[in-house]
C-alpha cells in the first residue's frame, strides 16, 4: 500500500481528494497548516478527514514561521504580485508544502497530494515548492 501525505483544509476539494486517494488503495494522512485562518473549526475539520478514511490528522500550527519567515519579509520587500496585490495566499503555499513534506518524512509517504485546482496558480505553487524540497516525491493534484 502506498503512504500519501494530503494538504487537507476540510474543504469540497480536499475532501474530495481524500476520498478518491483511499478509493485508490492509498492510506492517506491528513496534514493540516495553520496559518492564522479565522473562523475553521478545527476539531470539526480533523473529524471530517477521520470520518472520511484517513489514517491520521495532524493539525501543524505555523503561524509564526509564516509571520517570521515570510510575511514580513513580503512587507519589508513590498512584494506584490501583478501591480496593487499583496503575495499573503502566494507566500503560503512554499510553506504549506513545507510543512507537509516534513510530515512525509515523518510516515514514510511518497506521495504528497493537495487539492489545488488547475484554475489558478496555486497548483503550480504546491508543485514547484515540492520539486525543490523534495525531488523525489509524486504530487497528485
């Protein structure tokens, strides 16, 4: 049985992604990063990926590595992205793999799956914070 490692928010495409990895013979280990997101029920969220099927759900807590190491850096750099926007959501992402990539090391999993559409550049953020932390690893999306 292969070992995957899912971002997982508790969402429509994170559940969804969840599902269909165990339907494919994965055992699955929910990772969820917190970055500061106001309003999650985070107790409801890992009984949702438990109630789904996942082997496990660990809640990583990294707001301060976000503030620390790359929200003020963004803010003294005046980073934006495209003229008036600020890079919160994109500076997130190389985190949030990050963290998950620490956690497949963790349980052994060669697969890192998020669920990240191809509809905007998220998908490319997870992808390529991934190639450069961890060649090795498969990225389902």
């Amino acid at each position: 049985m292969k070992t995957c490692v899912l971002a997982y928010s508790g969402g429509l495409d994170t559940s969804c992604m969840l599902s269909w990895l165990i339907d494919r013979g994965f055992e699955v280990h929910a990772v969820y990063v917190d970055l500061g997101q106001p309003g999650e029920d985070r107790e409801l969220i890992k009984k949702k990926a438990i109630d789904i099927g996942a082997k496990s759900v660990r809640m990583i807590d990294a707001r301060e590595e976000l503030c620390r190491d790359f929200a003020f850096p963004c803010l003294m750099w005046q980073a934006k992205y495209e003229g008036p926007y600020l890079m919160g959501t994109s500076i997130a992402r190389p985190l949030i793999s990050k963290k998950i990539l620490e956690e497949a090391d963790q349980v052994g999993a060669s697969v890192y799956a998020h669920g990240a559409t191809g509809k905007g550049n998220d998908q490319c953020r997870f992808q390529l914070a991934a190639e450069a932390l961890r060649p090795d690893i498969q990225v389902y999306a």
